[in-house]
C-alpha cells in the first residue's frame, strides 16, 4: 500500500439511519482499502436529488428498509485526492493526485452488462451496489474506491469544482451528447428542469450548438436557464400557451426534449414540443410507471432515448469535455457536515439553484 500520509483511525460521516428515516452525523472507522482500491481525502461531495430518496416510498429498489439496516453514509457524487494506493491499482495513479470517480460498487466493469450501465453487471452476487443506498456513499472524510472507478483530474480542473460532475456533471453530458444528431448545430432542443441537472445540460447544448429552449416551473431555474445560455424560457405552470409559442419559435417544435426532472406529469407533456419525428430522451427516474401511445412510437411521431450517468470506460470523455468548454457546475459550498441537515431541507423544499456541496479542504 503506497502511501506518505498519516491517515486517522476514525472520521466523521453523515449517515442515514433507516430506523427513524433521518440523517445523523457519526464517527466511524475509516474505510480500510482492498488491495484494488485508492484511499480518498474527500475534499468536496455534492448533494443529489436522488439522494432524497432515502427519505421516499421506494418502488426502484434503491432505498434500504428495516429497522435492523445499519447506517448507510450517503451521496455519491465526489472527489478528492489520493492518500494510499492499493498494489494492485496499476501506474495511473500516484499520492497527491486529485481525481474525480463514479458511484458504483460490487461490479467487474468488464461483462456485457457493465459495458451498458454498471447498475447491470452479472458478474458478482448481490449486483451493483449504489453508495450513498445499498453501500456507503461519499458524506465522509475518507472514500475508498475502486480504482477504475476512478480519473485524475486534468490539470487546472480542482477536486472541490469537479465533485459535481461526476454525477449530474456525466449524467447531464450524456442527455445530450447520446442525443442521435451528427451535426446538433442550429437545431432545437427543449431541456425540462433547469436546476441540478439542467443548468448542466444547458451549458452542454450550447457548448454543441444546440439551440435551446429551458422549461421549468421555477422562475428562479428560468433565471438560471438564461444565465447558461437558454434562447428561451417558460414556466409550463405559469404559462399556458407555452406549447404554442415553443412552435412559433421553432418553426414547428424541437428536434428533441432532454427531461432531466422524476415528473410523470413533464415526460406526459414533453412530446407536445416535438416537431414530428423528434426525441425525447429519457433522463430523470420517475417511482412510477410511464405510458405512451403505441401508435406515436409505431409511426414514427417521436422516438424514446434514454441517457445515464455514464461508465469508466467514457468517464474521461465528459471530464474534458467539461474542462475544455468551460461547464461548470453553480454550486453553494458549506463547510460542516453538519450543515448536511440544512442542505437536505433546502433540496426538498426546491429552494436551491445548481448544486449543493460540503467542502473538506
């Protein structure tokens, strides 16, 4: 094990407790690395919508249940630098290093399964495990982590500004990256929920030449859609000819919708803004079941796509990419895990623009 700090015995880390569905602000042993993994210094972990749902009725399978479920650290979206590097993690890697590492636990990154989605692995009993759900998350001074999981940052790009993208930074990316167009330049693109995700997603499209049109029913998200670069924005709540004059605009509707929010009611009205032949990318979960018109998709009216959080093996495609044109992620820093409670209700009340984020440097 190659390492040249003085790593403690113990930390501290926010974990929610299934017994009384609350967080709670424990000190726990520091993880122990297996000979594959690195050992992190967390210096920022970012707080995400899907985290919440600890606290929901699960019907995606994700939320741990049963008062003898022990603790569970939450989150998932972080990075920090290497503290110790297990002998079997290879050369790319070196103490000091800052890097950046995707959610996924109990997978071999290499059947057919991982090569879709690491949530599909075959390989190992038990499947994928999510930190921050069936596994311990990020809420915490130290991370150990597969090393595959794992990149260095590229230079100039701090592991306090790259924590938010390795969840709703990759999962944002590849809303519009997956998108079917060779040439996205000048064509329309309606983004639906521009928060967490789709003030990402924005600064995406237009880094493409996307033209895009921002939906939510905040104004305040609106705000923020146009401070990335949105061409237009309308509050589907507030506005009722919305549809209307996303036609006028376009000329007949959008090439495709990018949905980045869990409303059943957004993907039933997201093909209202499709010009005939049009995608709608399937992006936020939704707890319950979606329905569509066999007919619609049978003649060619839309097409479904769906777009995810990513795998190792692109990682370093939206890193760069993100780098390279200048996304960034607005985020508010607290200092404490402590202020992990505040951060929680201020999510669920929807009073937050961009992210969320604890620094530990």
């Amino acid at each position: 094990m190659r390492s040249v700090v003085q790593i403690p015995a113990t930390m501290r880390a926010a974990q929610y407790h299934a017994s009384d569905n609350q967080v709670h602000v424990n000190t726990v042993p520091v993880p122990t690395p297996e000979p594959y993994e690195l050992l992190v210094k967390t210096l920022c972990c970012s707080l995400c919508r899907s985290d919440l749902m600890n606290f929901e009725s699960d019907k995606i399978g994700i939320k741990p249940k049963g008062d003898d479920v022990p603790p569970i650290t939450m989150g998932h979206e972080a990075a920090g630098v290497i503290v110790s590097i297990g002998p079997d993690c290879g050369t790319g890697f070196k103490v000091g290093d800052e890097v950046g590492f995707l959610p996924s636990a109990n997978v071999c990154f290499d059947c057919e399964g991982c090569q879709t989605h690491p949530m599909w692995c075959t390989t190992y009993e038990g499947g994928c495990k999510n930190p921050g759900h069936s596994t311990d998350g990020f809420f915490q001074e130290y991370i150990a982590i597969h090393h595959r999981n794992a990149m260095v940052l590229p230079s100039g790009l701090s592991a306090v500004d790259a924590a938010p993208l390795f969840c709703a930074g990759v999962t944002g990316y590849h809303g519009i990256a997956d998108l079917p167009f060779e040439n996205p330049a000048g064509k329309w693109l309606a983004i639906i929920g521009c928060g967490g995700l789709g003030h990402l997603g924005i600064q995406y499209a237009k880094a493409k030449g996307y033209r895009v049109v921002g939906l939510d029913i905040s104004d305040e998200q609106l705000a923020e859609a146009t401070a990335c670069g949105a061409n237009h924005v309308y509050n589907t709540l507030g506005d009722p000819d919305y549809v209307q004059k996303i036609k006028n605009v376009t000329t007949g509707g959008c090439d495709a919708v990018v949905n980045y929010t869990s409303s059943v009611a957004a993907y039933d009205r997201a093909p209202d803004v499709l010009r005939t032949g049009g995608v709608l990318m399937v992006v936020g979960h939704t707890q319950a079941r979606l329905t569509f018109s066999t007919i619609d998709i049978a003649l060619g009216k839309y097409r479904i796509m769906g777009a995810s959080n990513s795998t190792a093996a692109n990682l370093a495609e939206c890193i760069n990419f993100s780098h390279q044109h200048g996304v960034q992620s607005h985020t508010t820093y607290y200092r404490s895990l402590d202020d992990i409670h505040k951060m929680i209700r201020l999510l669920t009340e929807g009073k937050v623009k961009g992210r969320l984020a604890i620094r530990f440097d």
